[in-house]
C-alpha cells in the first residue's frame, strides 16, 4: 500500500518535498497527480522505474522535481516555489505504463494535503 506523507500548510514561495513509501515500489514508473477542490485530478510528474526518465506537468516544470531511492522503496516531490495555485491533495500512484493519465496507474495512495496561502 503506498503511503503519502509530508503535506502541510506553507506560504507561497516556501518548499515542500512530499514522500511516497511502500514494498514494490522500485519494480513500478511512479507518478503524482493532485486534485484540487472541485477539478479533477491533475498530473504533476511521472519517474521511470530506474530514475532515468521523468516528465513533468506544465503548471510545475521548473518549480517541481521528482525522485527516487529505489533502496528505500521510496518516490519523492521537492516543491519549490510553491504557489497558491499548487494547493490540492497530492497522491502518489504506481504503474506500468508511463503516461500522464490516472488510467494508466494501478495502485494509488491516499493522499496528502497541501495548503499555499498567498
């Protein structure tokens, strides 16, 4: 099961780095998707299972980097520069395949809230 953790309440322009734990994760592409109040759920960033591929949602490019530590079994987001924008809960997500869709990941975590006020 993986595990969120390392949301919080920051003021904009502050960092944050979310940490997705859990057995397995080092055999799967992993990703984080936010979902703010009333939208749908929005891609942030994908990792390869190696660490040598990643993408990033254009709303975070330059702001956000995804990595891993396959030896901890952990995925990581460091935020920088957060902004208002950016408030949403963060979730974690396991998969195959490695696509900027929710479909294409099959094992997702429960989630952690961030909150930027301006």
């Amino acid at each position: 099961q993986l595990q969120a953790s390392g949301g919080g309440m920051v003021q904009a322009g502050d960092s944050l780095r979310l940490s997705c734990a859990a057995s397995g994760v080092s055999t799967y592409n992993m990703a984080w998707f936010r979902q703010a109040p009333g939208k749908g759920r929005e891609f942030v960033a994908v990792i390869s299972r190696s660490g040598g591929g990643t993408n990033y949602g254009n709303s975070v490019k330059g702001r956000f980097t995804i990595s891993r530590d396959n030896a901890k079994n952990t995925v990581y987001l460091q935020m920088d520069n957060l902004k208002p924008e950016d408030t949403a809960v963060y979730h974690c997500a396991a998969g195959n395949i490695m696509l900027l869709v929710p479909a294409a990941y099959r094992y997702w975590g429960q989630g952690t809230l961030v909150t930027v006020s301006s």
